[in-house]
C-alpha cells in the first residue's frame, strides 16, 4: 500500500498525490490518502515515518510554521520534537509518501518516484 501524508491546501501535496495517484493506479496498488491535519499521526506513526525517512526527526518538521517559534523548538531533541509534531500537526512537513518501509518527502513531487523504482 503506498500511504501519503498529504494537506490539500498545498500545491506540492497536490502534485505529489496527482503523481503518486498514477503510479498505485499503473501498478494496482492500494492508496491510502491521510489529510494529517484532519487525521493527525500518532507519536507512533511518526516514530515509524521518521525511521522510514532515515532518522532525521528535523526533516520532518515544518521550522517555517508559528508553532515552531512559540514552542522553542530550535534547541529541541527528537523526543520534542516528535511530541510537538503530534500536538501539532500543522508542523509536520508534507508531503510525506510512505511504501514498501521507506518514505520521502515530496519537495520536489519527483522525488517520491524514486520509491517505485526507475521505470516511472
């Protein structure tokens, strides 16, 4: 199942899904669309995407959003910060595309192609 973490409201989400809609529809693969601002990811969620991301908890982050000032996240560790992500889900960085136990921003949109392999 490929799974995108995905804000209507933004024009590289919208683009994002419009690239990963055609990959899961040339490949029979179940999409699973998640508005995170209506559905928000759990601290577990957000544990399982960091790792697929790679580990880094300030990739997935959103410094550019009002919360990030008014919590003082700057100095923050990764528990923080993940805390604050799941409190506030506006700091989550979107587009997250999530497929096979590995997941890639989608700034640029091209760059979750690289989850389906070469032929895309």
């Amino acid at each position: 199942m490929i799974t995108i973490y995905h804000n209507p409201r933004c024009s590289k989400s919208r683009e994002t899904l419009a690239l990963v809609q055609e990959v899961a529809e040339r490949d029979g693969q179940p999409l699973n669309v998640i508005d995170y601002l209506k559905t928000p990811p759990d601290l577990a969620a957000l544990k399982d995407l960091r790792a697929q991301l790679g580990g880094d908890v300030r990739a997935m982050l959103r410094d550019n959003e009002e919360e990030y000032a008014s919590l003082g996240l700057a100095g923050a560790d990764d528990a923080a910060l993940l805390a604050a992500i799941a409190a506030h889900s506006r700091l989550l960085q979107r587009p997250i595309v999530s497929y096979q136990g590995r997941a890639i921003i989608g700034r640029p949109p091209e760059n979750v192609l690289a989850l389906f392999g070469k032929n895309n």
